[in-house]
C-alpha cells in the first residue's frame, strides 16, 4: 500500500537522493511533519517537488516511520479513489461495509496508525477529488500530517479542481524556488557527472531561469546531440544549446494552461520585454495575474518602468521555434489590431513585411521568422512611444526601426519629437547614446557627435559614464584609437552595473584593435558571467577576436559558432551579423572558401545590417570579395569590391573591415603580386598609425608573405613585440624562417601554424624545409620534412588547405589541360584519361606536370580541391 520500511539504515541513507540547494527546507519540512504539521510543498514544472517528497519520505523510512505515497494522475482525475486504490489504499467493496469511500478511509487510518506516520501526495493537482477528499477525512479525523506537491496558481483553501472548500485544514508552505547559479552548477555537476565550463553553465542557467529539472533537460538533450562536450575544463557547449526534443520538456511546462492563457503567454514571448502598460493592452488583468501566479511571467523594475517577461526564458526559445502557422499569424494579427490602430504603425507593419529572396530554404525560413520579430518589435516599440514619448520609449523604437530598411526618416522624426531632458538618467542616457551614434555612423559627422555626448554626460551624473564609453567607442570606429583612453574608460566600484559593463566592453573593443589580447581578456573576465555568456553583448561577440589572437582557432571558431547558432535562435540581427562575421574571417583564414560563403550567403539573406553596423558591413563585403577571388569567381568578387567600394567607410578597427584587403587580392588575382604586396604594407603602415594594430599587423604580415625586404622584417618584429598573441607570432616565425632558409625551423614550425588556423600555410612551410634541406644536402631532414607534409594531408582529410593563399592568380590553363584537370577532379587515373581523350600516358603526364606548375599546386591532392573549390 505504498508503504515503506527501515531495513539496512547505511544502506537507506546511501539511497537517499542528493538535493542541492534544499537542505534548510527540508530541515524546515522535516521539523514540521515530526510536529504533526502537513506542509505544502508548491513550485512550478520541473522545479525538483517530486525529488523534494522522494528525500524527505526516505529520511522518515529511515527512521522507522509509517510512510504512505499516493500519486495523482491526471489522466484518471474523473476516477473516483483511482489515486488511493492505485496506491494499494483501500479496493473492492466489501460487502460488510457501507460504501467504497468508507472502506478507503479505514484503509488509510490503518494505515497511518501511530503518531510516527505521514502521508505524501505527489502530483496534488492531478489528484482526483475523492482521494483528497479521503486524505483529508482522516487527517481532520486523526490528525495524520500530510506532505503534498502542487504548483503555483491555486488559493490555498481549494480542492485539486478549484472547488472552494472552507473546511481544509492549515498547512505550511514550502517554495520551491529557482535556484541560484552556484546551486543549480552544483546539481548539474552531479546529474552530468563533471563540471560545466563557466560560460555554458551561464547560458543554461539564463535558459532555464534557475528551475532545475528545465536545466537537466536542457543538458541532457545538448549531450545527447553534441551541442556540449567533454574537455579537460569541464562540459561545454560547442552549438545552441536549443534542440528540436525540448519540445516535450516544455509543452510538460505548458500543460497546466487553458487555450486563453497560453496564446496570452505566447503574445508576451513575441513582443519581448515590453512595458506593462503596453501588456495589459495585449492580456486582460485575470490572465496576467494568473501567469504571475503561476510563475510564467515576471514582472521587474527598470528605473521608472515596470517589464514583463516570461519565465523561463527556455519558453520564448519554444514559442520562436514552432513553426509558421495559422496560430502565429492570429496572434501577431491581435498584437497589430491592440497596439497598431494608426496609420503610421500600419505603415511600419507593410515596410517590414518585405522578405528577400536570396539564400536556401532554411536561410529564407529564418528570415520570415526574423522580420516577423523584427516587425512585431516595432508595432510594440511604437505604441509605447506614441503613449509616453520619453527617451527610453524613443530609445527603444528607435533600435527597432534600425533593423528595417528605409527608416531614415522615421529615426530622425522619433529623435526629433522626443525630449532628451525627460525621464530618468538611464533612459536618457540610452537615447543620448544611439543620438551620437546617428551622428557619427549615418550624419558622418563626429565632432557634432562627441560635442552632444560631452554637453549630455555633465546633466546624467553617474550614468554619464556610458557617454564616455561610447564617445571611445565612436572615435575608435570612426577616427582611430584615442591617446588618452585609459583614464576614460576607467572603472570605478560605485558604477550602476549597466556603465561599468559599457566601460568594460568598450575597454575590450580598443584592446582587441591593439592586439592586446592578454588584457582584453581580463577585461572580459571582469564582466558580470550572465552578460558576457549573453550572444547579444558586445563582450561575446568581441571574445571570439580574442581567441583567435591567442591562436586557440579552434576554441574561436567554437565560440562563433555557438554564438551564431544562439543569435539565430534568439531572432537577435545584431548578434548574427557580429558572430557570423567573425566566423566568416576564421573560415577564410583557414582556407575554407566554401564554408564562408556559406556563411556570408546567410549573413547577406537577411538583407542590408543596421546602418549603426556600417562597419560589419564592409567586413562581410571584403571577406566575401576575397574569398570569390580564391574560389576563382571573378564576377562576385568584383561586385562584393564594388559593394564595399561604395561604403561610407573603408577602414575599420577589426581584421576584415577594409577595402585594401580585397583590392589587393585582385591586384595578386590579375598577376600583379608585387603591387598587392605594396598595397598591403601600405594600407597596414596606415591602419597601425591609427591605433589598428590588429588588422595593421594581419595586412603587414600578408604583404611579407608575397614579398619582404629586410627593413619590413626588423619592422614587423618590432611592432609584432608590442602586441601579443601566438596567431600573430607564428605567423612571423615563419617568415623569419623561410628568410633565414631555416629548414629544421619550418619543420617546426608547421604544427603551431595548423593549430593557429592556417593549414595551407604549414604544408607551404614544410614544402619549404623539404627543399632547403635538399639544397643544403640534409637528405634525412628532407625525407622528414616530406614525410610530415603528407601526413598533415591525410589528417586533412575532406578539410580544405589553400597552399596559395594571397598568391592566388588567374591560372591560363589552356583548354586541353582544364580538360585533363576537371577528369582528375573526377577521380581518373592517369591511364583511364589517356584512354578516354585518345593520347598516351607520358602526354597527360606532361599536361599534369604543366597543370601544377601553372596553379602553384604540389600533388593530385591538393589539385582534386583546386578543382572542386573552382567549381563549388
């Protein structure tokens, strides 16, 4: 009948389930019940209520009590006593007693006879009415306390239906809570058996808003589908940590909830965070109360506003996940007919609906589900301005009509009705921010825009910080790195936690520029984890640059990818544009031509970035010209230059964000590798005079690498010594050893330069150290040499290697030998061609020889990719 017993008293204690985070409410519950009190133990799905009753009926076994479970069952709610009889309480009726109910009452007091009893009713609310009706019989009659679980929403003097019922006895009640992060990081530790890397166990915590059995679920799925893995530093996330089978886990989450008030849940998913004014407009007070009490929304302060959000954020994920249906459409109708009467919302609406053509299937899904967001943010952005036009409102819209095309207008007409000197300090320290930016990044005029932001931080006290912050930030994108940004951007422990991580992220951004990557990463470990684990900060996006200047390309193209994945996911534009480019840049580095214009083909789907992103942009341009100049498509590389070519700017703070890059590539691309070199040398000479020492680098080292004189090389390594990084480093080790005509050194070398990213540049080092051994008569050398270069190929595999990197030129094969190429590329022998084309063997050897000797190409390897790459 559900009862168990003290057996072996070690061995019980052994089973009992480990609970993090619940030790003070179980001695809370525990001290309770042994004074006969019942407790009520209330939370919501997958809060940890189940394993809550599971410790606390093993303590009370372990000590000799009677223990009786019952369980409700939803599916059996109808079912008068289903829940008492499924427990072995009471039965069949006996023929000497009154009535089935009777007899189920007697049970249970047999039962519980003695004060050492207690009853656990798992699962209340699925419980049908009779057996509580029994429990509750005998505890008035007995006294017998009884331990249930329930979740949030039902008053407390209720039957499991909702009936109103006066005569319940009192019970206490136990909230089972969130956790905080250390204890949710403790439990999953245990679940998944090691610890989760810092930066996982933020995002998973922020998913799963604390409640435990979301958060093991979450780890389970991601482990189960490689979106985490095992390293020496614990368990971490290599892709979103959003999978198709959390589906069940949440619509478990979801099930308690009527028709009404799920659409009113998922209506304030699609909105955002958004004012509670601008709610109630959406949801009627019963549902939204209901939610609150069911703890499915949260209502916070912001300054002067109150926002709701759903909780747990894993819910917004589901709800933009699902796919486009009737549903969706309804639902955005309701928001347009509550919040978009007026003709200019509407206006809004039809701008935003526009969806461009270009990209694969799932590339163009995404953008309906962008634009969708997009459009939905600003019906809401607007209504919440046209109620209260103040700078946070203003701010708010703004951001939005900055992700639809052709809202030029519509900025400057928000920033100009709105008044800068109403509201709070924070909120007008917002609206300051994106007015300077506009000023600077659209109008192109900076001193105006750094004169308002210095006239603003004296009225805004401590929130004038931020100004500061983005006064570095502007001159950094626009101008060049500031002489004196140490003392500005300097960090004090009385900031509001919003400045200081402005001041820190744009402390990163100048870092970053300047190859500095050792501070910057103290920077960004300075940062609150839940913000910089965050795919949306600017602390995230700047950490895979980081990464990749250390030389951990491996670790950086993990990072980028997540990060993109979780911006896809999240519908955040800014956040795809900012991962995807660096993602796009280390695959270029790499050589992997085809997987950056992947890349870039989703990047370039979603239409023109917000012109606040000019810079990624051009960044995307360049990388996108570059990379169709090495696949050997010259149209789109001429037209992604021309693109980029007429852009407001041609320069910018990051490796990628400039027009010399591509212009020298086609300069190398038409046979002129001499002047692309000089165009390199001159551009990086220019850009590491502006404080962009970190593509100023990248560009001197590439020109080096076509051709270098001996006073670039003493400048390279003095300039090299004032930043840090092995990915800058090894890349000039190289070049001193093929100018010293270093064999043993090349050797070497080639296994950091691989590890650094850059493949095709360790199997040209190693071709090298095979033929300067030759030359020097170092036989073994070059055997080893040649040796290493072919296994590198093999542990290649399928990955692309670009051996000709920035030497990449237009090959004049002639017809006959792009002839014998494309039959090579297709897997023939040298015999199996010579049979087809009606030659011998010794003529296609010749076409061969001629054909790597034209390309810069070493084997039939490296020519098989040559030939997909040109044709993919």
């Amino acid at each position: 009948m559900g009862s168990s017993r003290h057996r072996d008293g070690s061995q019980v204690r052994k089973d009992i389930p480990a609970i993090v985070g619940r030790d003070t409410s179980l001695a809370v519950a525990e001290s309770l019940i042994r004074s006969g009190a019942s407790v009520d133990v209330v939370g919501g799905r997958f809060s940890g209520r189940s394993a809550f009753l599971a410790t606390l009926q093993r303590r009370f076994a372990r000590d000799d009590w009677k223990v009786v479970q019952v369980r409700g069952v939803a599916s059996l709610r109808r079912h008068p006593l289903a829940a008492m009889h499924l427990a072995g309480v009471g039965g069949p009726v006996d023929p000497r007693v009154a009535s089935t109910l009777q007899a189920t009452a007697e049970h249970l007091r047999r039962a519980t006879h003695g004060s050492k009893s207690v009853l656990f009713l798992d699962d209340w609310d699925d419980l049908d009415e009779s057996s509580w009706g029994v429990a509750e019989l005998v505890r008035r009659s007995t006294g017998l306390p009884i331990v249930l679980s329930r979740l949030h929403g039902l008053r407390a003097r209720h039957t499991p239906s909702g009936l109103d019922a006066s005569t319940l006895e009192p019970s206490y009640v136990i909230e089972m809570s969130p956790m905080r992060f250390e204890e949710l990081e403790q439990a999953l530790a245990l679940h998944v058996g090691g610890p989760i890397e810092a930066g996982t166990m933020s995002r998973i915590f922020a998913t799963s808003g604390g409640i435990v059995g979301l958060a093991r679920g979450l780890a389970d799925a991601a482990i189960r589908e490689g979106r985490m893995t095992k390293s020496l530093s614990g368990w971490a996330a290599v892709r979103d940590l959003w999978s198709p089978a959390l589906a069940g886990v949440v619509e478990g989450h979801l099930e308690s909830l009527g028709d009404d008030a799920r659409d009113a849940l998922e209506v304030v998913a699609l909105v955002g965070l958004a004012d509670i004014d601008t709610v109630r407009r959406l949801v009627d007070h019963a549902t939204l109360e209901l939610l609150e009490g069911r703890a499915m929304v949260k209502i916070v302060a912001s300054g002067a506003r109150r926002l709701v959000s759903v909780m747990p954020p894993l819910l917004v994920e589901f709800f933009r996940h699902q796919p486009i249906t009737a549903r969706r459409i309804r639902l955005t109708e309701l928001i347009l007919a509550r919040l978009g009467g007026d003709s200019e919302v509407n206006l809004v609406v039809a701008n935003a609906e526009r969806i461009p053509s270009r990209g694969a299937d799932a590339d163009a899904l995404f953008v309906r589900l962008l634009r969708e967001h997009i459009r939905t943010r600003r019906i809401v952005s607007a209504a919440e301005w046209t109620e209260s036009p103040k700078p946070h409102t203003a701010a708010n819209y703004i951001a939005a009509l900055l992700q639809t095309e052709g809202s030029r207008a519509d900025v400057e007409a928000v920033l100009a009705a709105t008044d800068p000197e109403s509201g709070d300090a924070a909120g007008r320290a917002e609206l300051a921010v994106l007015r300077a930016e506009w000023r600077a990044l659209v109008e192109h005029d900076l001193d105006a825009a750094l004169e308002g932001l210095a006239a603003e931080t004296r009225m805004l006290g401590e929130f004038g910080r931020t100004l500061d912050a983005t006064a570095v930030r502007l001159e950094v994108l626009v101008r060049g790195v500031p002489d004196d940004f140490a003392p500005r951007l300097e960090v004090t422990d009385d900031l509001p936690r919003a400045v200081a991580i402005a001041l820190l992220e744009t402390q990163m951004l100048v870092l970053v520029t300047q190859a500095r990557f050792a501070d910057a990463r103290r920077a960004f470990e300075s940062i609150d984890q839940v913000h910089s684990a965050s795919a949306s900060s600017r602390a995230n996006q700047l950490f895979g640059w980081v990464l990749l200047g250390e030389g951990r390309f491996d670790e950086a193209v993990g990072w980028s990818t997540r990060g993109l994945d979780e911006a896809h996911g999240l519908l955040d534009l800014d956040g795809t544009f900012a991962h995807g480019f660096l993602l796009a840049f280390t695959s270029n580095v790499a050589g992997d031509y085809e997987a950056a214009q992947h890349v870039l083909d989703t990047l370039l789907a979603l239409g023109d970035a917000s012109p606040l992103l000019v810079h990624t942009h051009l960044a995307m341009l360049s990388i996108g010209s570059v990379t169709s100049f090495r696949r050997g498509n010259i149209a789109l590389a001429e037209r992604y230059l021309a693109e980029a070519d007429s852009l407001p700017v041609s320069t910018g703070p990051l490796p990628g964000q400039g027009v010399a890059w591509p212009r020298a590539q086609h300069a190398a691309f038409a046979g002129a590798p001499k002047s692309a070199a000089d165009q390199l040398w001159s551009a990086g000479d220019a850009f590491w005079h502006a404080g962009y020492r970190y593509p100023a680098l990248m560009m001197l080292l590439t020109s080096a690498e076509i051709q270098v004189t001996r006073k670039q090389l003493d400048t390279l390594r003095s300039r090299i010594a004032e930043a840090d990084g092995a990915f800058l480093r090894a890349h000039l080790e190289f070049l001193e050893a093929r100018e010293s005509r270093d064999g043993r050194r090349l050797a070497d070398l080639a296994d950091g330069i691989t590890r650094t990213g850059r493949p095709g540049l360790a199997l040209n080092a190693l071709r090298l150290a095979a033929d300067h051994a030759k030359a020097a008569g170092d036989q073994s050398l070059a055997r080893s040499a040649e040796s290493l270069r072919e296994q590198t190929l093999i542990a290649l595999g399928s990955q692309p290697a670009d051996t000709r990197r920035f030497l990449a030129s237009a090959a004049a094969l002639t017809d006959r030998e792009v002839e014998v190429a494309h039959m090579i590329a297709q897997g023939l022998s040298n015999p199996e061609i010579a049979d087809r084309l009606v030659v011998s063997v010794r003529t296609i050897e010749s076409h061969f020889t001629r054909i790597l000797r034209k390309t810069d190409l070493s084997n039939r390897t490296e020519l098989i990719r040559y030939m997909n790459d040109r044709e993919s």
